[in-house]
DNA sequence: ACGGGTTTGTCATCCGACTGTCATACCTGC
DNA sequence: GCAGGTATGACAGTCGGATGACAAACCCGT
C-alpha cells in the first residue's frame, strides 16, 4: 500500500523500527547506509523516509539534502540526539519532522499520519497533464513535449517550468523562483535569467520572440497560453 | 509579511513566544483562551497557529478540531506534557507538529519552516481583474488588456496605473502619486506629467481627449470608465 | 574510488528599453 | 490676452535582461 523506508546502521533498532511500521500496516524496506537508501529509494521511491542522523560513510544530514534534490518525500529522522543544533540542521536540511530514540511507536505512527495528510493535500494537487499550446508537461512522469516531441530537460528547467506553470499565465519575481525553484532563501537573481534563457532554447521555437515563457521586465517571467 | 498566532494562557510564555517569532521575522498575534483564538483566527487568518493544550476553559484539543473544521491552516502543538498519549491525541485532532516546553526558539523556528515549506499552497488565487469600461487590469500577471488586446505597458506606467485604479474615480494629487509610484518623498512633480502622457499613448483611443485617465486641473489625475 | 560527460552557478559584456530632465508648445479659466 | 498649469518631443544616462564562456560540482557507469 504505502511503502517505508528505514535508514538505520544499528541493526536491532532498525528491524524494530521495521516490525514497528509493518504492524502499522506500511510496507516497510531498510537500509543500513545512506548510500545504500538513496539507492534503494532511486530504485524504488518510497513514500515516506525514516532516516537515522549517525551513519557510517555518508552521514544523515547529507543523505536528506540530497534525497530532498529532487523529491519531496515525507522525510522524518529518528535520531539519539537530543540537541537543539541538530533538529535545526536536518530539518534545514530537509527533513519535515525530528524524533528522538527512543520513540513511542504510536507517537511515530501518529507523527507520520500527520505528514503524510499534509503533504498529500499538497502534493496530489500537481495536474495530470499540463497544456501550453503545443507545449505538454507532465509532472510526474517528468517529462515535457513540445508538439508531441519529447524534450530533454534537466532538472532544474523541468521544475522551473513546473513552477511556472503551477500559476499559468501570473507573473513570479525572480525571488519567488529563487525561492521556489532553488530553494534559496537570497542569492543572485541572475541565475534565474541564465536558466530561463536555457530552456527557451529548449522548447520555443524563436528563443529571441518567446511565447511560453514571457519576460516581464521589472516584474519576473511568466508562462502563458 | 506572515503571521503567526499564539494561543497559550500562561502570560510570560505567550509573551516570551511572541517575541521570540517577531525576532524570527513573523508579524504576530496571541491569544490567551482558544475561544479568544479562534475568534482571532477567523478575524484575521494566521499563516501558522502556535497552541497550547492546557487551556482555561476550551481545551487546545478541542481548538485544533475547530480550526480544522474549514482551515489548512499549519498548527504546532506547544505543550508541557511530554506524554505520548497527548502528543497522538493532539495530531490526531489535526496538529502537524508538537513541541515540548521549554523549546528552543531555533527549533520551533525550524520546524516551522519545515512545515510551511510542506504546505505552501500552490493554490491559484483568483484572479482580482479590475475593468474600466474596455481597459482591463489584470495585477497579477501583470498585464492590460485594451478591448481585449494585451498592452505592453512599462513597470512605471503599469505601478501608476494600478495605483489610480485602487482608487476609482478619486483624484490623487502629483504628490501622492510621487510617493506611492515612485517612493520619493519629494521631487519633480513634472515625472508625473511626462508618465501619464506616456500611459494615454498607449491606452486611449485618443490620447488628446483622454476618457480614463482624466486630468484634474490644479489637482491631478484620476482614472474613470 | 575513478573518470568522462553533463549540469550548474558565476561572470563579463552587450544591447535595447526605460527613465528623468528639459525646452518648448499647448490649453484653460479668468 | 495672460498666467499658471499641462502636454509633448527629444535626448542621454541608466537599468534590466540576454547571452556566451568558463570552471566547479555533480552524476553515472565502470
């Protein structure tokens, strides 16, 4: 039904963690690496992610950052420590909640139903099938065609296009797209710029006169028809 | 920018929470019974509620379940129990996350952002179009249409546009324009001229007989339909 | 762990659009 | 007709956006 994915060095804690989840009902895999998670997730993505902060090799936080680079799973850390430092970091990281071991399972449990409501409200939002004209997104599938032709993007246009296209046809400052797109709480707004004109090379027809993705000047860009 | 409301009866923590979020850079609120809360909330919405459970009168159970009934609205949990059976009761009523006293600022700040993070709405606001007669203005996407037609207008012929369109029919003086469009308290007055010249050119049929953008003589400019 | 190809962020630079200023012409109410 | 207020056209400086080059970071299969 709905799979999760424990990533945990200490074995014991791990397959209790495990056995705790499958009576819960989930589908439960584990990991006993980062590496070895972020394998497994690629193979096969889970729907929510319990991850230790102390793992030998790469460490938690870094295993969440780059989990969180291109998904936006349900991320909870189940770690030892108790301190104020950490919580903040793995959840600037990425992570959406922080319990400390031990944990009630029925406190994890619930913790877990509280994100997994959330983030489905937003999540299952993302329309099948966007149209543009000849221009075709398909969100979950990952993939943009341009007059039936696939087009290849990289990640960074494809959730560019995504972000605009989320508000067809309104006008997103180039700090909202910092924001949204590059999760960048401040940085240089050009990048944006260099980005946009990427993928006008990739899915309009004249880069020079574009007509999907539109310069607002002093506002932002835009995504029309 | 976004607010945050705290519900907490004991006066030295609200208080000492409330600060501690307008240092984090959210506009605040607070409340000290959940009847006082919701009230609030239903007033003005907050972007986040802070709640405690403990509460004179109502509980913050009961709150939760109330501010769920109709609002997404993120909701922490800021208690002094530690105790599981809470802490899955309170998620369970609709809470995102729950945080024991004493907390950190930082933590409770980073959980927050983890949590608005998840639940950003993309929802697509409706449109506020404003029309005047065939002149249509359409903020958002920064955009105006003249009979339907798009007009490229500059972002200081745009600004000076919506800004007499905030105030239909009323006429707004050289100086309040200055300020409001330009953000300079003081300066040329003949800006202005120039700038609605500029705008008529490009929205009226006939920029000699002007039918929205009408001048006021010794009084300034007002725009009708 | 290694290495080649890809992606990404930064930068310098170019170009065109926009802006403010001014001089001048125009208009309106008295 | 006059005077104060308003409109307009020209102009040069400035600003914002586009682009190509480049090096670092990253990703992947080996």
């Amino acid at each position: 039904m709905s799979a999760v994915l424990v990533i945990e060095d200490d074995d014991r804690i791990r397959l209790s963690l495990m056995l705790a989840m499958e009576d819960e009902g989930y589908t439960v895999r584990g990991a006993g690496t980062a590496e070895e998670g972020l394998r497994a997730h690629r193979a096969e993505p889970a729907d929510t992610v319990l991850v230790d902060l102390m793992l030998p090799g790469m460490d938690g936080f870094e295993a969440i950052r780059q989990l969180r680079r291109d998904d936006d799973v349900p991320i909870v850390v189940v770690s030892a420590r108790d301190d104020t430092h950490d919580i903040v970091a793995a959840l600037e990281a990425g992570a959406d909640d922080y319990v400390v071991k031990p944990v009630a399972v029925k406190e994890l449990s619930a913790r877990l139903r509280a994100l997994r409501r959330r983030s489905r409200t937003t999540l299952a939002e993302p329309v099948p099938a966007l149209r543009f004209g000849d221009l075709e997104i398909i969100p979950e599938a990952g993939e943009v065609r341009l007059a039936g032709d696939a087009v290849a993007l990289t990640r960074t246009e494809f959730r560019l296009l995504c972000e605009l296209a989320d508000h067809p046809g309104r006008v997103l400052s180039r700090q909202q797209l910092l924001q949204r797109v590059w999760e960048y709480d401040t940085g240089d707004e050009r990048i944006v710029d260099v980005h946009v004109g990427r993928l006008r090379h990739k899915i309009e027809h004249d880069p020079r006169t574009p007509r999907h993705v539109v310069t607002v000047r002093g506002l932002g860009y835009k995504l029309q028809r």
